[in-house]
C-alpha cells in the first residue's frame, strides 16, 4: 500500500508531521483525520509499495525514459480519464495504482507529487525532457494555455500513432537485410572456427600449397579459435565503433551525406524524416502555436543534421516575415508537392487542411519506397548470401581440386 507523508494541526494547533499507509490521497486525508489532526498537506513518499499486485517499491532513482508504446499508453489512458470527468490528480493515481508499465507508475507518482506542490501540468512535464521530448512537452504547454487539454492529447495520441506508423515502414523495410548480415557473419564465424580447422590435417596430408583463399581462412579460424575470448571484444568494438561514428557531429553529417545520395535509401530516410516533420507541423499549427514555434517544434524531429539546417535557416526566414512555403522551398529539400499545398493553403487561408493533404501525400510516397526497396532488396540479399557460399566453397575445395589435378 502506498505511504503518503502529512503535514498536520493537532486540537493545540500545533504542527505535527507524520506517515500514514492508505490507497490514495483522499483516503490518507481521511486517514489522517481519524487521528485527530487537521491534515494541511498530504503527499506521496519518495517510495511506495503496490501491496495488493506484489510490485516492488520504486525509488526516483529509477525513474526512465518511456518506450514509445509506453508513452502511447500513459497518453491515451489520461486522455480516457481526462474525457470521463476525472480530476488530473485522482488521474495519475489511477495510473500510479494501475498502470501495467512499471514506469509509468513511478512517473505518474511524481508528476502527481509535483502538481500537489503547486504545478502546473505542462511545467512537470518539462523537467524531464529526456522522457518526453520537446515536441510532446511544447504542444502540452500550448494546450493547457488555450484550454483545449483534451483535443491536445488526442492530437499527441494521432502523433505518436503516425511515429510508431513510420518506424515500422522504415523497421519492415531495413530489418530483412539487416538480419540477412548478421546471419551471414554468424555462419562465416562458425566456419572459420569450427570447420576449416578441421580440414587443415586433410590439406597437410595433401602436402600441395594451399591456395591463398583457403590459408587465409585456415590461419584466421586457428587465430579466432586460440584466440576466442577476442571474439566478444571484436563485436563490442565494432558496435561501440559505429556507435561513436553516428554520435560524432562530423562523421554523423558524411553518412547523412552519404546515405541520402544512396537510391532508395536516401528517399526512405527523407521522406520518413518529411513525414514526421509535418505532422508534427500540422498537430502544431491546429493546436493554435504560431507558425515560428511551430517550426521549432517540427524540426526536432529531424534527425538528419543537413535538414535540420536547412530548416534553421528557414526559420530565420520566416522571422523576417517570408511565407512559409517560400521559406521551405528555398531549403531544397522538400518535394514540389508539398511545397504547392503548404503555398495554397497559405493563400486560401485553409494551411492546415492542406498540410493533412500533405502528410497523405507524404504517407503514400513512403509506402512506394518502402515496396520498391523490399523488392530490390530480395535479390541483393541472394547475390550477397550466394557470394558467400561460393568464396567459402571456394576455400573448402580448391585444395582439393589442387590435389586431383595434380595426381
């Protein structure tokens, strides 16, 4: 069960200060009223324990970023309650109580502490940009000053709905030839190791010189075999390794370079990256921020160092009172369609109409991607599997045929 700290008047009028174990905040207060005190503050302790499910305590220590489904849910479940009349903080302690998500117990905990103490919403939020974003947190801010909570939170839910929709495109599209690699470079370990060591007596028995191919691999497999324990290290390397190349600002901008010039590629990634930019600029602009903040807003969500760029420098634009499509066509980067719609919706004074038009748009041309580079992807990956099997068949009997010829 929960425990809440209170703070107290006694029949004196004195101060009193203590911790009572109850289900929730109203019945702490009551709690703390059969004792006899006046309650004039009651609050969560920094743990609780759920009691009835068996959950653990939690501490803030361990309060973490949500996965994006987890932010799905805490989103649509204080929408539902939000709809049904429920007061914000007897919101959060149906989460707190509730909730499926660990997490998201512990973070609807201290959200609920912090408005106790006199915040609002959108300012708790904001001390954990880590977990929410700025995106989420600036359309939240919007929404409780216009008043409009409820229609925001069925915009965030719409947003991070066309989010997940994205990341499983882009996910479906890259996750065949990204398994196809690591398959490849397991069995390619598994020969090396286990299977050429084997052959070396046979080949030594043969007495010819092995062929370059098949030395190479006999002495690479003994070398990994003897030296197994660097096998571990050799992966974490180049894990940690390409890991640091995608964090390092300069070597981040050559492969932004380099993968938007490759075919496909290149447009998977602009056009789930445009996607998410004008959704995120629609949801923005409907939610009554201006058309500056908005832009703000909609270019965290670009990834890509040499968009997110040239979008600062439209911003800039718009500040000194260009249009908008004006300023987004001067960047390059966005299709002529878009930058059509953005341009009528301007003028016919229907912009958010138009840029819902555009992220369909946007949505049907990354469906086109993502189908054309499945099928090119199928016979890349055959060529590359077979390109395997024939160097390793290769190394396995050119000895062989060496010997044959030779007798």
């Amino acid at each position: 069960m929960p425990i809440f700290n209170y703070v107290a008047l006694n029949k004196k009028g004195e101060i009193i200060k203590g911790k009572v174990e109850a289900d929730d905040v109203k019945s702490a207060r009551q709690t703390v009223k059969d004792l006899g005190y006046l309650p004039t503050k009651v609050t969560s302790d920094t743990t609780f324990s759920s009691g009835s499910n068996g959950n653990k305590k939690l501490s803030l220590h361990s309060l973490q970023s949500l996965t994006l489904k987890e932010k799905m849910d805490f989103t649509s479940t204080f929408l539902t309650l939000n709809r049904a009349g429920l007061p914000i903080i007897e919101s959060l302690i149906f989460m707190e109580q509730d909730a499926g998500s660990r997490r998201i117990r512990l973070l609807s905990r201290e959200i609920r502490n912090q408005i106790i103490a006199g915040t609002t919403f959108s300012d708790t939020i904001s001390r954990y940009p880590e977990i929410f974003g700025a995106v989420y947190i600036g359309l939240v801010r919007a929404g409780e000053e216009s008043g409009e909570m409820e229609k925001t939170l069925g915009r965030l839910i719409e947003l991070l709905k066309k989010e997940a929709d994205t990341r499983g495109k882009v996910f479906s599209a890259l996750a065949y030839p990204v398994f196809v690699i690591v398959l490849a470079h397991v069995v390619v370990l598994i020969m090396l190791v286990f299977v050429f060591p084997a052959f070396k007596d046979m080949f030594d028995t043969a007495g010819a010189k092995l062929p370059l191919v098949t030395q190479i691999c006999i002495d690479l497999g003994e070398f990994l075999k003897d030296k197994w324990f660097l096998i571990p290290i050799i992966i974490v390397s180049i894990v940690w390794g390409i890991t640091s190349l995608f964090k390092w600002p300069p070597s981040r901008r050559r492969i932004d370079e380099v993968l938007l010039a490759t075919p496909l590629v290149g447009e998977l990634l602009k056009y789930s990256a445009f996607s998410n930019f004008l959704s995120v600029l629609q949801v923005a602009y409907e939610a009554g921020i201006p058309i500056v903040n908005c832009l703000y807003l909609s270019n965290m969500t670009f990834s890509i160092t040499t968009m997110n760029n040239a979008v600062k420098n439209s911003i800039k634009k718009v500040q000194e009172g260009m249009h908008l499509s004006t300023a987004l066509k001067s960047t390059g980067i966005f299709p002529q369609m878009i930058l059509f719609m953005i341009s009528t919706g301007e003028q016919s004074g229907r912009l958010g109409d138009l840029m819902d038009q555009a992220v369909k748009f946007i949505d049907e041309e990354l469906d086109r991607i993502v189908d054309a580079l499945t099928k090119m992807i199928e016979p890349l990956m055959l060529i590359f599997i077979g390109g395997i099997v024939c160097f390793l068949a290769l190394a396995l009997y050119l000895p062989l045929f060496q010997s044959y010829s030779l007798n």
